[in-house]
C-alpha cells in the first residue's frame, strides 16, 4: 500500500497535487441498488491509493431529489440517503486521510433545490421570499418573464408561480437561483463551510462561482455590454474574500468553477485572499494542436504569474465529453453548443491521443484533476433517448445529447454482472455492450493499459523532483511537436505532427504514452518523459 509521502502532507500540497474527482452515483455500488454509493468509495479506497491520487474531489453528496445530478441540494449538511449517512462520510474522510488521500467538497452557492427549507417557505410566502429572485412579469397581464436571461441549460431563466410572480433561476427551473445581496444567504454559505471544514475536509469547490451576484435591476443582457449583468460581477470578490477568511481558520483551500474567456478578470479570482485555484477551462476545451496547445499553456501561466497561483490542468469532467472520444474526433475542442448525437468518433485515435494528453498534463506546472473512469479510458457513452436524465438534454428540446454519456457507472471487473459496478439491480444509467472490456481488473494487470499508464505516471509525478508547481522552460522544437524541460533535466515531448520526431540527448526514458518507432522516435500522437 502507498504510504503518505511528503508531497501530501506538506501545506502547499494543493500546488502541485493530482486530485481525483468521485462521482458518486457512479463510481460504485456499495448495496447493490443500482446507484453508486459512499459504501462503495470507502470499498475501493485501495484502488484510488494505489492510483495514487493526492485527494478526491466529490461532486455533491447531499441530499437532493437529483434534478440534476445532485446539483440541487436540498440540506447541504446531510448526506443524500442513496449515498449513504453523515456518519459514512465521516468515516470515508478519516479513512482517506489515513491513506494519505484529503477530501475535497462540492459546494453549490448559486441556487438551492425546489425541495429546500428555504424554498419551501418562499413558495409559502414567508419572509424567505426574500432569499430568492420574485418578481412581477412585463407585459399587460404580466405574462412574459422579469427579462430576457436564458438558462444555460436552454429555455428562459423564469418560471411563472401560480400566484403570477416569477422567479429566477439560471439553471433548471427545480434550481431556484438565491440571492446574494441578502445578508443570510452569505451566512448560511459560512456556516455551511465551517460545517465541512470542521468534519475535515481538505478543500472545497465552488460550483458555477461566478454567477452568485445579480444586477439588482436585473436589466436585459446586452452583447458587449459591461458589467454582464450576472457573470463576474466585481462584487463576488467580496464574497470570495470572508470565504478565504474562513477557509484560512481551517487550512482549507478553495478550487472555483469559473468559466470565463477573458484571462484577466479571470486571474482576479485567483488573488492572494480570494480563491487558491480555479479550473482552467481553455486547456480543456483546447483541441488537439500543437500550436493551440502551446499558446493555451503559455496564457495560463501567464496569467497565474502574477497572482503567485499554481495553473491546474483539467481534460475532463462530469460535464464534457470523455477525453478519448474528443480527441477522436474532427473537431477535437470542446463546446457546449456543438454537441449533437451520432458524431463519428475514431476511439483509437482518441485513446492513443488521451494517454499523450494524460502525459502532457502530468508534466506542466500545477495541480492535475483526474475524472473518475478517466484513468480507465472510458469512451463517452451513448445512452438510448429513454434512459437519458439530464435536464440540459430535456432543456435544449432534445438536440443535444447532455452530459450523461460520461456518468456512466464505472466498470470494475470483467466478469461481474454489470461489469462489477454493483450486483443485483441495473445501474441508473445503462452501460454500453463494450464496457466489461474496460473494467479495472483487466486492466490493472496489463502493461499496456490506460490504468498501468496513470499510476506508473502518478507514481513517476511523485517521486520525481520537478514536477507539480515550479517553473517550465519550452525547448526547440519542429513544428508540431512540444518540448519543455521541468526540474533538473526532466523533458516532456509530445509529438502532434504527422511524422515521427527524433528524441536526441537523454540519459534516460522514464515513461512513453505508447512505443517509439523502429529507430527509437517518438511517433505522431505520443509523448514521452525523459531526463536529459
Ligand atoms: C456546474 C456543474 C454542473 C451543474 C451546474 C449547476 O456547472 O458542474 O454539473 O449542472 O453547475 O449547478
């Protein structure tokens, strides 16, 4: 069994840690029903420390009539009783830690489930009104929403009450959006930090962190026009700033879900009392090219440089498409609004692709996320249209596919019935007829395998100065190909061109994503770590 090294323990772990995210509907089945459970996390905890993960980010574990996904949280201090119990999840933080391996929370501050208190008693007409985003609507008998704002799952933002008020909400109707310029709902979100920092969380992520603070007028969006009236606005940094406050008391850290395109406002976030880190975003969505790469890497670093923040570098999530199949593609970037059903998709291409990016990300300065079936090379699923449950697919009148095809119930083992996800009942969402083939325990034996990959990488990331947060130098190179030495002599070359590149003064290979050629060059759509 792995033992804690100094990297996990050190106070500035998060700089430089690979941080593995659970999705616990998904992950495994502890009791058999059919939906992933903290029973089965605590289970395969062996599995995530031979992996070798410095900590596990949980997409939201509370409870929650799953509108989406969990995204809707009914007690943001009680577990969800599908997953498990409060006690569990303490015991899985205790038994994490023991391993070496911190616990980060999914803290969702933007809007509450239709199933929560403070909802309930706003739709009572209690004071909590207030809490939330009422108004009348335009028109003659107020019959077209407050304005125009879309949710981003499609649809308008408002939903008409049948006292005739509308209320706001960015995301699907059961996710009323709070509001932020009342002074309990920050409260509440500090209390609601306390409440898992002193359980022992690690850290805390903050979903959708840049959309908690309205124009009170609510005025229409207006293309170019600034400020946009909910997306960054400057008044979240308050906010971000008595979180750190309380983040500091704890020795907790911050990573934010914060979508933005422009690097400045961006890095802001990032400042010394505000957020540790955020999820870099453009390098996931970055399609497969060297000159793209490069310019992707060079803008984070650029931009974290002078908010003293270490990057992170994220090629997927409960959101996106699974890397192996993106990268399989004609276009190999990522965008919400260009997914549709029935993109033809060149797995192998991909998966050869995905084991060079896993490299490549490995080596660049930062901290790394690890999406759960990642490290398996889990192709995005296609899921029959009468199985689909994610609100984006409903909300965009059923064009785009939405994001359960890369939830999909990990498979464990070959030969287990549901591929050793769980036992007696059929996963929430169905697996494909191909998924046994990528069960854990075939892999875990097998040399060649995504699995062995990931761990022998993790393992290398580790035990090897130089890598995780520091500096990066780019090294001459022909066109296509990346080339940059981190720490003492350590050199990552990822070959995008078409022809084979020579790999010339090294003293040694530490780990290739797949073989070189016949005269020891590093093929198209491969990468190596060397020391020179
Ligand atoms: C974030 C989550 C996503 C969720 C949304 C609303 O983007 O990652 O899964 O649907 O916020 O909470």
């Amino acid at each position: 069994m792995a033992q804690p090294t100094p990297a996990r323990t050190h106070h500035d772990w998060w700089r430089s840690a690979v941080i593995y995210q659970v999705y616990v509907r998904s992950f495994a089945d502890g009791d058999g029903d059919g939906t992933g459970d903290l029973a089965g996390v605590r289970a395969r905890l062996p599995y995530l420390a031979e992996l070798g993960v410095d900590a596990l980010w949980f997409s939201p574990w509370y409870q929650s009539p799953m509108k989406d996904g969990g995204y809707d949280v009914a007690d943001y201090r009680a577990i969800d009783p599908a997953f498990g119990t409060l006690a569990e999840a303490e015991k899985l933080i205790a038994e994490a830690q023991q391993l070496g391996i911190r616990t980060i929370v999914d803290i969702v501050p933007n809007h509450v489930s239709d199933q929560h208190p403070w909802w309930r008693a706003a739709l009572a007409g209690g004071p909590e009104r207030e809490l939330f985003h009422f108004r009348p609507g335009r028109g003659d008998h107020g019959e077209l929403p407050p304005n125009g704002w879309r949710s981003e799952f499609g649809g308008p933002a408002w939903t008409r009450l049948p006292d005739g008020d509308w209320y706001l909400h960015l995301f699907a109707p059961e996710q009323p959006d709070l509001n932020w310029a009342h002074p309990a709902v920050r409260q509440e979100h500090e209390e609601i930090l306390r409440f898992w920092f002193e359980r022992g969380v690690a850290g805390v992520r903050i979903d959708s962190a840049a959309l908690l603070v309205k124009d009170p007028r609510l005025p229409d969006f207006v293309e170019g026009r600034d400020p946009h009236p909910y997306v960054d606005r400057d008044e979240l940094h308050e906010v971000y700033r008595s979180w750190r406050a309380v983040a500091d008391e704890y020795g907790g850290v911050f990573v934010g879900e914060v979508w933005l395109p422009d690097s400045e406002r961006f890095a802001r976030y990032l400042r010394p009392d505000e957020l540790h880190t955020a999820f870099n975003f453009s390098f996931l969505a970055c399609p497969w090219d060297a000159g793209r790469l490069r310019a992707s890497i060079d803008e984070t670093l650029a931009e974290h440089a002078p908010v003293g923040a270490p990057a992170t570098w994220v090629l997927c999530n409960h959101d996106v498409t699974r890397t192996v199949t993106r990268y399989g593609r004609e276009d190999t970037g990522f965008d919400f609004a260009t997914k549709v059903f029935g993109t033809p998709t060149d797995l192998a291409l991909g998966t050869r692709r995905a084991r060079a990016a896993a490299l490549l990300s490995l080596a660049l300065p930062g901290a790394v996320y690890v999406y759960q079936g990642e490290e398996l090379g889990l192709p995005e699923a296609d899921i029959p249209r009468d199985r689909i449950q994610d609100p984006m697919h409903f909300r965009s009148g059923g064009t785009d596919p939405g994001r359960d095809g890369c939830r999909v119930p990990l498979p464990w083992a070959a030969k287990a019935p549901y591929a050793g996800f769980g036992s007696h009942q059929e996963p929430w969402l169905p697996q494909p007829a191909h998924w046994p083939g990528y069960a854990a325990d075939l892999q875990a034996d097998d040399p060649g395998s995504m699995l062995t990959l990931y761990r022998e990488a993790i393992r290398i990331r580790r035990d090897t100065p130089g890598f995780g947060d520091g500096p990066l130098t780019w090294l001459p190179s022909p066109e296509g190909v990346l080339a940059f030495a981190r720490g003492d002599g350590l050199v990552c070359v990822v070959n995008l061109a078409d022809t084979p590149t020579e790999l010339d003064g090294h003293s040694r290979i530490l780990l290739t994503s797949g073989p070189l050629d016949d005269q020891g060059r590093l093929p198209r759509d491969t990468a190596v770590w060397l020391l020179g």
